[in-house]
C-alpha cells in the first residue's frame, strides 16, 4: 500500500490539496493572534484535533497490520462471500458465514476521514465473530468526494434493509443484525440509528445493538475543521448527520468506546454522546480503552479477551 493510502486510511487526514492551502492561509492568521473558534480551541488546535495522525506516531505500523491480520484471517476461513447491495459497483459487502443456520449477523462499517479504506482491509475481525456463532459482514461503500455524506449514509442505509429483506439468502436471523464502525464508520453507524426506516420498509429496530469506536456524533467542530476542505458541509448537512441532536431516534443499545491515547476532540465527542444517551434515558454502554491510540483501539476489535470485542459479542448474544 502507497504511504500517501496509508496516511489516509483509518481517519487520518492528508491536507495537501491547493483548496486547503489557499483556505487555511487565511484561517493561520487568525490563529496566530490567538482567536478561538470552538470552545478553547484555536483554527490550528482544533485542525490537528481532527487528524488522528498526528496523535499516533506508530499509525503505518498499525494500518499495516489490519491488512495483515485480514489476510490471516481469509487464509483461515477462506475468501468471503462478495455480494451486491445496490446498482453501482461499490455497494457490496464481504461476507464471512458463521455455521449455525440463522445466525446473527454483524455489520462492519470502516472508517478512513469518510474519503478513503475498503473491506477488505476490515476482514480481521471475521473470525472472531464466526467462531462464536455471529456471520460478519464488511461494507464497502462511497467516498465523500464522489457521492457526499448524505450519498455515504443514503447507501448504507440501502445496505442494511437489503440485508434485512435477503436474510435467508443470507442465512441469517433478520431479527439479529448489529453494526459497528470505527472513526468515520463510526460517526455513520450512528446516523444509522437515527434513520426512519419506515422509507425502507423495514422495522423502526432493524438494527438491534450497535459497538460505535472512536466516532463523532455532533459536527459542528468538524466543520469548522479543516475537513471542511473536502467535505461541503451546509446547516442541514450537518444537523441531519449529527446524531447527538436526535437521540429521540434511536431505537436500539449502544455501545460507545474510546481510546485514552486519542485526540481531545475525539475523547470529548463520545463522552458528550455517552452523557446525552444516558439523560435521555437510552440505553448506552461507554467503554474507556486507557492505553490505546485511535488505530490501536480499532486493531484490538477481534480480540474476544478486548474490552470492546467481549462488549459486541455480548450484545450479539454470543455465550
């Protein structure tokens, strides 16, 4: 993998675009005199809030390791399953079965700063999941250059209906299908929850657990951000795609993880989420990882001994 594909991969951000620089120009002025622009942070802090990167020195050593690790996986399991979800060539997912006739199914959604990462780079979790009973599919879906945030969870939410409606094809228990996500997947599993599935045609509780690591949940910050570079927020973007402000929504427990060695940003993100959940009275699990960094946290999920993995097996119904 290219070192410019590493740096992007997981939620790590490549600024390097002339947009960027002509935009960030003006905005390094302001900070040099010290303005605020979202509570104590300066355009620069809060910049370098939203790009994990810098807060992991080890960051191509790990991503490396997710590649690794899924191709260990496959030499055990075999090659998944490729199948369609949709009519355009990136709506597929791979699917790993577990033995039992309709199991339960756990989604996989990848992070990657909503612009970069792919399936297959996910598939490590796998066996860990099959092992106890639980089929595990990885998602592959539309960058935020190509198709925008609301095209990224227009297309995932297609994708779990399917499934829900393909569940004997599938040979899953459409009344057992959990989600997880990581960074960016992450902050799109949990516009998943807040999604009126009646447009759908399927249940209001079509998900029924979800294991949400490192994501955002209010983007108000990451538009101010220098994401904003790349991604062409408006008012009604970002309300829609900030779960935090619909917790009325959401039909379903969740888990929340973080790592201690992440950004500020990050850490208060899902504290913010897990503090909101808990006031209005849904159920919600928080799952503090001390000693990991934002890619560390996401390479331990298929360890079943990890804090995070032993929580999603639990919630799947795993003995």
């Amino acid at each position: 993998m290219k070192r410019f594909a590493i740096a992007c991969l997981g939620a790590a951000l490549c600024f390097g675009s002339a947009a960027y620089a002509d935009d960030h120009g003006a905005k390094a002025k302001a900070d040099a005199q010290g303005e605020k622009v979202f509570l104590n942070y300066t355009q620069a802090e809060l910049d370098k809030n939203y790009n994990q990167g810098e807060w992991a020195p080890n960051i191509r050593q790990i991503l490396q390791r997710y590649g690794a690790r899924s191709e260990t996986a496959r030499e055990r399991l075999g090659d998944p399953e490729k199948l369609s979800y949709g009519d355009s060539e990136v709506e597929t997912f791979d699917l790993f079965r577990a033995e039992n006739e309709k199991a339960p199914l756990h989604v996989f959604i990848h992070g990657g700063a909503w612009r970069a990462g792919k399936a297959a780079g996910y598939h490590f979790p796998a066996q860990m999941f099959v092992d106890n009973g639980i089929s595990y599919a990885a998602l592959d879906f539309g960058y935020v250059q190509d198709i925008g945030l609301d095209g990224m969870a227009e297309q995932l939410r297609n994708a779990i209906a399917w499934m829900y409606k393909n569940a004997d094809k599938l040979g899953i228990d459409k009344d057992r299908i959990y989600i997880s996500g990581h960074s960016s997947g992450g902050h799109l599993g949990g516009v998943l929850l807040v999604t009126d599935w009646s447009k759908y045609d399927v249940p209001a509780d079509v998900i029924k657990g979800a294991t949400l690591i490192s994501g955002m949940y209010d983007l108000k910050p990451v538009r101010l951000s220098a994401r904003s570079s790349y991604v062409p927020f408006t008012d009604e973007l970002e309300d829609a795609m900030s779960t935090q402000r619909h917790l009325d929504k959401i039909n379903t427990p969740v888990i929340l993880a973080y790592g201690g060695l992440e950004t500020d940003e990050f850490k208060r993100q899902t504290q913010d989420f897990a503090k909101a959940m808990k006031e209005a009275g849904k159920p919600v699990e928080l799952i503090f990882a001390e000693h990991y960094n934002h890619f560390e946290i996401m390479d331990d999920f298929g360890n079943p001994y990890g804090l995070v993995s032993a929580a999603a097996l639990k919630q799947a119904g795993a003995k």
